[in-house]
C-alpha cells in the first residue's frame, strides 16, 4: 500500500505544470499562495486535541525545519533551470537525484545498493535520455558554453541534488512523525520563507481556481499520501518511482494542451514505467518471498 501512496503522490504532482500554466502568476506566488491554501485546511485538522498532540515540542521540532528550506531550494532551482534552458535539459538535470540518492542513502542510511536498484535506476535514466531526445554531445557542449543554457542546466543538478537531500532527509524523519505534522511544517516554512516576495493582489487573478486546486491536491493531498508512503519505502525505491512523474506529465500536456508525443516519447517512457515495476516487484519478493 505504501508505494501506492507515493505513485498516487506523484500522478498528483506530474499534473502541476497544466495548473501553473492555468494560474498565469508569479514563481513566488505559485508556491507560496497553495502552501497558504493548504495550511488553511490543516489547521482545522490540527485544532483537534489527537492531533495537537502529535506535535513535538521544544527540541523535538527542530528536524521539521529542514523540510520548508529543502523543499523551496529544490522548487526555486527547477523552476530557473526551466526558465533558463530546455525543458529537456531541466528534465534531465533533475532526475540525477535517483543517482545522488544511492549515494547518499549508503552513508546517512545504510541502504545497500542492490543489482536490482542499479538495473532500475540505468534502465530509467536511459529511457529518460530516449524520451527527452538529448544527445549527450549536445548536453555536454551545452555545458561547456558558459552562457544562459550553462545556468539552467548547472541549476538542474542543484535542484536535483537539494531532491535527493530532500528524500534522505523524508526517509529519516517519516518514521517518527505523523504525515500531517511533517505537511503542516514543511509549508509553514515556504510560506515564512516567501512572505517578503509575495503582493496579496497578485492572489485575485483570473487563475485563482488552480491556485485552489494546487493548493488542495498538489500541497496538502499529495505531500500527505508521499510522507505516508515514505515511511516504509526506502529512499531508493522511492526515487526511482519518481521517474515516472515525467511521463505523466508528457501525457497532460497531450490530453490538456495537444503537445505532441514522438515515438521516442512512448519507447522511453516505456522503459522508465518499467524501472518502475521492476522495483515494486523486488520490494513485493523481498518482503513475500513466496509471491
């Protein structure tokens, strides 16, 4: 059940770009507006005796506030590299967090690198490589040019290292805190954060509704349903089925605004989804040796 949370958190999120392009406003008003929105609807739910209780106190706080600054610092630098690049290279670029994140988990977690996990991880970083069309040639001259591209793409990787942090960091603490104390501190943090860059007239704008929905589904529902399943997927598996949020969001952008879907598309796409299948089954074996 765990890694339907997370994928039903992912299908959520992939569905973000149809929304932001709807909502028409600011960077800074996309992510702060929804996270108020959202903080709204949880403290009617942390009003309640059960849940105020579930709150730490004190000391016991300080490794929530690691969420708001991690998740914003991973939000911002997507969003600039996909102002200052392509869409493919931004693409790219974030998706080196499964990478960063075996990585990472072998030394804050002590999570084994399995054949399978590496299998997953290859198979869905060539069918990223496929499905966006990107010639490593062309990346790697990119990289070199020192120009606005440079930016974007160095801007990738800085935004895909902050979401490996950002899975090791979810990885540690989900266990040990409920899924709506974590949600209620990580965008009470984002809003705090961004208070000095938002103008409360940019909210009354014709968009307003996908602002709503963002802030209903893709801030509260979402980050529910993810920190729920995180706390029993480790953060590699749980990476890798990150990989799946660009395919769905390929397909959006066909059903919503017509964007074209090349053969390459469906072929890497295909290996991606099943990276992902190979990893549930691996985890399904482990835990059921007998299925």
């Amino acid at each position: 059940m765990s890694y339907v949370y997370i994928l039903t958190a992912i299908v959520l999120w992939s569905a973000l770009g149809v929304f932001i392009r709807f909502a028409g406003t600011s960077v800074p008003h996309l992510i702060f507006f929804p996270n108020v929105i959202s903080l709204a609807l949880m403290a009617f739910f942390l009003f309640r005796k059960r849940h105020r209780e579930e709150i730490p106190a004190g000391k016991g706080l300080l490794p929530l506030l690691l969420l708001g600054p991690l998740s914003l610092a991973n939000t911002f630098s997507f969003f600039y590299a996909y102002q200052n690049t392509s869409i493919a290279n931004a693409v790219l670029t974030h998706y080196t967090a499964p990478v960063m994140v075996a990585f990472l988990a072998l030394f804050f977690l002590k999570e084994k690198v399995a054949v399978r996990v590496a299998l997953s991880v290859a198979l869905a970083t060539a069918g990223l490589w496929i499905m966006l069309g990107v010639s490593p040639a062309r990346f790697w001259e990119l990289l070199r040019a020192g120009d606005r591209d440079t930016a974007g793409i160095l801007s990738g990787i800085l935004s895909g290292f902050f979401y490996a942090l950002l899975i090791i960091t979810l990885r540690r603490l989900a266990p040990r805190f409920t899924p709506l104390v974590m949600t209620f501190f990580q965008n009470s943090i984002i809003a705090l954060l961004l208070l000095p860059w938002v103008e409360v007239k940019g909210l009354f704008s014709p968009g307003l509704w996908a602002l709503a929905v963002m802030g209903i589904a893709h801030s509260t529902i979402a980050p529910l349903l993810y920190f729920k399943g995180m706390q029993r997927v480790s953060a590699n598996q749980a990476a890798i089925l990150g990989y799946i949020e660009p395919v769905c969001a390929i397909l959006l952008g066909f059903v919503f605004f017509g964007e074209s879907i090349q053969h390459r598309v469906v072929a890497g796409g295909c290996m991606i989804l099943f990276s992902g299948y190979m990893t549930i089954r691996a985890a399904v074996r482990q835990r059921h040796p007998a299925l």
